[in-house]
C-alpha cells in the first residue's frame, strides 16, 4: 500500500486555494488572505511548491496603470494533480469527522 | 509602522540569495498592499533569511559529524573498559586493585573492588547510550538523540550519586551544547511531498 504524502495543513490549504480557479493566476497577498497564513508560512511553501515544479509563476503587469507588476502564480498539471489527490483524499476526512461532530 | 516595514522588507531584499531574488522582490511588492504591513515584512524577513541560512547545512553536517565521532571514540572507550570490568568481575586480574594494595591504600582497594559491579554496569550502560546517540547524531533523529542523551545524563546524575564515579560534565556538557546548536540550526523545511 503506498503511503500517505507528507503534506503538512497550509501547503493543503494553499493547494487547494490554488485549485478553486487552476488557470487563474494569483497572488501572494491575495493567497494569504484567503488562506489566513503570514508571509513567512506562505512564502516557503510557495518555493517548495515552484521548486519540486508543482508552481509556475511569472510577472503580471497591473490592472490599474502606474503600479508595478505583481509577481503570481498558478499550479502546474501536475501541481493540479497533487491538489485534487489531496481533495480527494481529505474529502472521506471531513465527512467522518462531520459525523462524529 | 510603514516606514519600519518598508526597511524590514529593504533588508529582507538585501539578504536575500540570488536563488530567491525574484521570491524577495515578489514578497516586496506584495507589501504595498498588505493591512498589517509589519507582520508581513518580518514574516518575509524570517522566510529569506532562513533560506540564506540553507546552504550552511554542509557545514552543519560536517559538524554532526565531528561530534559523532568523538561521542562514538567515548563509546567504544566505555565498551573497552566494560569489557576489562567483565574480566576482572569474572576472576581476571585487577591491575589497579593490585596498584592500590602496593600503593598502601587496602581501603581504597576494598571500596573499588565492592564498587567492581557499579563500575561495569555504568562504563556499558554510557558506552550504549552514546553509541546510541552517536549513531542518531549521525542520522539525524533528533528525538531518539535527545532520548539517548537524556539517559546518559540520568545515568551520569545517578552514579555520580551512588558515588560510583567523579562527575563527568565533559563529554555531556558537548553533547548537550552540540544538541542546541544542531537543533537551532537543523530548521531545514521538510519536503513537500515524499511517497
């Protein structure tokens, strides 16, 4: 039996934050917010996220014109794979513990 | 507070390596439109200036290492004076007793020949537990290193006030700074996603 993968609670959070719009790109504030992470939680699993390829990112030029680029970000195919397996996989999770509450 | 946030961020750039200068510029612009600008750039701060700090795992390796092996050579010098223990305990002969009798201390020699067991017992028990931690030293588990460490000391406490042997705070005292240092400084990130 293959083991479970060691994905600790706010890289599946920012997975799956990342996944409700898998072609939209975002960003880092934009992230923290809705994941409730600071900057020094959300940044490095960012990186790990881009380092292990599972994160694209590029420069994005601003909506409102005078302000500079925003750096953003949006799963890879198999970055998007990694995040439905783990939906997947934490789904069963939240009906047993919605059970037991 | 903005101004002290921006200058967080100003040094958080500024320390940043080259791997992670487009991450650190990111991070900066983002701080334009963060509400709690300062929880932000030191959360940022904090980020960089641990992945400056990851290359100096080679260095830290090195130095588990070197601890190790001198943990190790204490060991197997423990080993070495269990095994003379267990000879003399088994009828062999006792050059230091025989020391102490042509010395002129017959008490001395009866109190460590009463002590013979003790002796054997602590010189295998700090022999195991340093090979012990030693080996985890080397492997990097630090809960089973810092169990094993905690035996040693208790072990050291005990027979120290049982009166079986001299304080020995040397060897602990390298262990236990080793485990600080290696522990302050072993903040490497897990990996993501291992099978």
């Amino acid at each position: 039996m293959a083991r479970a993968l060691n994905i600790s609670r706010q890289t599946r959070l920012v997975l799956a934050a990342l996944l409700t719009q898998p072609q939209a790109w975002r960003y880092g504030y934009d992230l923290a917010k809705e994941t409730q992470l600071k900057s020094g939680t959300l940044y490095p699993i960012l990186m790990r996220l881009s380092d292990q390829g599972l994160l694209e990112s590029e420069w994005r030029a601003p909506l409102q014109p005078g302000r500079p680029a925003r750096h953003a970000y949006r799963l890879t195919n198999a970055g998007a794979a990694l995040a439905q397996d783990q939906r997947s996989a934490s789904a069963p999770r939240r009906a047993l513990k919605a059970q037991t509450a | 507070m903005r101004r002290l946030a921006d200058h967080l961020m100003f040094f958080a750039v500024r320390i940043a390596s080259d791997r992670r200068r487009t991450w650190a510029m990111a991070m900066q612009r983002e701080l334009q439109d963060a509400d709690d600008p300062l929880s932000w750039a030191a959360g940022c701060l904090l980020t960089l200036l641990i992945e400056r700090l990851q290359p100096m795992q080679t260095l830290v390796t090195a130095a588990r290492w070197f601890v190790a092996a001198v943990t190790a050579a204490y060991a197997a010098f423990h080993f070495k004076m269990a095994w003379n223990g267990a000879m003399v305990l088994m009828g062999g002969p006792d050059w230091y007793y025989d020391k102490l009798i042509a010395w002129g201390h017959p008490d001395q020699a009866e109190g460590y020949q009463q002590a013979q067991p003790f002796i054997f017992a602590y010189m295998l028990l700090i022999g195991i537990t340093h090979l012990g931690a030693a080996i985890f030293l080397v492997r990097w588990r630090p809960k089973a290193f810092y169990a094993f460490l905690a035996v040693a000391a208790v072990m050291v406490l005990a027979f120290t006030g049982l009166r079986v042997i001299p304080f020995q705070a040397g060897p602990l005292a390298l262990l236990a700074a080793a485990a600080c240092v290696l522990a302050l400084m072993n903040r490497k990130s897990p990996p993501l996603a291992t099978a």
